[in-house]
C-alpha cells in the first residue's frame, strides 16, 4: 500500500494494528462482503509474514460469521477486550458474534453507534499488519463515524457494472474525500458469467461500467470479478475462494487486487 494514513486530529489508531483497509460499497448486495474475505485471505496468502484481521461493522447484516465458518462469543482479555474468533488464520470480529444468529438488529442510532465503539476500540487483535473492514453499504453514519474515528489507510469501492450500482459507488467514493480517506480504487465485481458448458461470455450487469466511473473520477480499477457459481458456493459454506480453491482463476483475481492495495 503506497498511500499512508492521513489521520484527522481526532482519529486514534487503533492499537496493535498497522494499516486499516475499509471495503465499501454503495448498494447492498454487490458483493462487498465477498470481496472483503477474499481480500484479507488474500494479502495473508501474498505475504504469510503478514497478520491479517477482519472487522465486520455491517451492524444490521453482518455476513463475516457465516462466510469464515464462525460463530461463538468472543473471550475477554484480561484487560477486558474482546478476543477475535480465528479461522484460515485470519482474526475476525463481527457484530455476527455479539448476537443470536437470527435475531434482528432493531437499533436506534444511539445502539448502533455504541456497537461501533464497542468493535473499533474493545477488541485485543494484537499486532496486525493489515486490519480489512467490512462497512455497512451506503454512506451513513457508520461509515462516517469509522472514517472520523480511526486513521484509515485507503478504501475500495465494490460494485457491479450496473448502472443503480455505480451511482451509488459515485456517491461512496465522494463521501470517502470528504472526510480525507484516500480511495484506493474500484473493483469490478460480477463483471462477466461465462458459460460452463458452452464458454459464451454474457454482461449480465453491463460491460465495463465501473471502469468508466473511475475515469470520471480518477480512480483506478483494481481488479474484475467474474460472477461465477464458485464464488458463491465458497462463501455460502463458509470456505471462501482465496482459501478453499486458490488455483482458481476466480481467486487469482483477488490475489491480484491484494497485490494492488
Ligand atoms: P454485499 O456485502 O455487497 O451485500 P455479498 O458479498 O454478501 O454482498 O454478496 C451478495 C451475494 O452475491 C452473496 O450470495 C454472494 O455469495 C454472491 N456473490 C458476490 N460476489 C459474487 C461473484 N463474483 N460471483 C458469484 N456470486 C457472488
């Protein structure tokens, strides 16, 4: 990562960690939260000296249990913090931990912020190199309070080509300058299906849609993913691409945007 954290006055860092990524997306639903598994899987499978966490604070759909096979309650340090759930050798945090699988999170802003906190600065992730944040979709206050709140290294934008989706993205990566966090890039996700049996390449949400954004915003683009039944499965059974099939073309696509950030 070539861009270093421009923390505002009031961020603190988050300790023991190094470099904080956030993934974030305008709308639900574009794979954000697959994109942010594979990610960390990843930067740890590039670089196996590296320690990698993910924090999920997507409070009201929080994916990150299910797709890294996890669930239980978090032990407390002695000195009162959370200890993160480990698997595939990546520390995880995530909302998912802190309540019942499937109850609804029905919070008023005060609840939610307070959840915020709670996962930004009670958790013991001891040293990481690289902390990947899964964000809420959209750009609220969440995503505001996290980007005020630690120094954050860069974030990635995900979207598919499609138009609804891109718009939103727009709006995420503006939000993202506002409050001084660089916008590392866009990732394309879902940019093509091929054909198992007969290889014919359909766009089902549109060719190259996010490659124009980031010309009309300056961005790069740092990597296209293709929808494909694998990655799905791979996350719907809790053992994500990068892990379960990295020879894949799929997971080298992601190993190449970890190369990128
Ligand atoms: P978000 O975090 O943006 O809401 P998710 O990562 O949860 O999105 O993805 C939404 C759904 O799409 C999930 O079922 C996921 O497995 C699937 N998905 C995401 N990216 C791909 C892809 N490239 N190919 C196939 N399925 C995908």
């Amino acid at each position: 990562t070539q861009i270093m954290s421009r923390g505002l006055p009031k961020q603190k860092p988050i300790e023991g960690v190094k470099q904080v990524l956030v993934v974030a997306s305008g709308k639900g639903g574009v794979g954000k939260s697959t994109t942010a598994v594979n990610l960390a899987l990843a930067l740890a499978a590039n670089d196996s000296s590296k320690a990698i966490g993910l924090l999920d604070v997507d409070v009201y759909g929080p994916s990150i249990p299910k797709m890294m096979n996890l669930k239980g309650n978090p032990e407390l340090s002695q000195s009162n913090l959370m200890r993160p759930l480990l698997n595939y050798g990546i520390a995880c945090m995530s909302m998912g931990f802190l309540v019942e699988e499937n109850e609804p999170v029905v919070w008023r802003g005060l609840m939610v912020m307070s959840a915020i906190e709670k996962l930004l600065r009670q958790v013991d992730w001891g040293q990481l190199d690289y902390l990947v944040v899964d964000m809420p979709p959209g750009t609220g206050d969440v995503q505001l309070s996290v980007s005020q709140n630690i120094p954050i290294t860069g974030a990635v934008i995900v979207s598919t080509p499609q138009d609804v989706a891109l718009m939103d993205a727009h709006k995420g990566a503006e939000m993202f300058r506002k409050v001084h966090v660089p916008v590392l890039g866009l990732v394309q996700n879902m940019s093509v299906f091929q054909c198992p049996k007969c290889k014919h390449k359909t766009h089902i949400f549109g060719a190259d849609g996010a490659r124009k954004l980031a010309q009309t915003l300056g961005l790069e683009v740092l990597g296209d993913i293709p929808l494909h039944l694998n990655i799905r499965e791979a996350s719907d059974t809790g053992q994500p691409i990068v892990f379960s099939q990295p020879e894949s073309d799929e997971a080298k696509a992601y190993l190449r945007i970890a190369v990128e950030v």
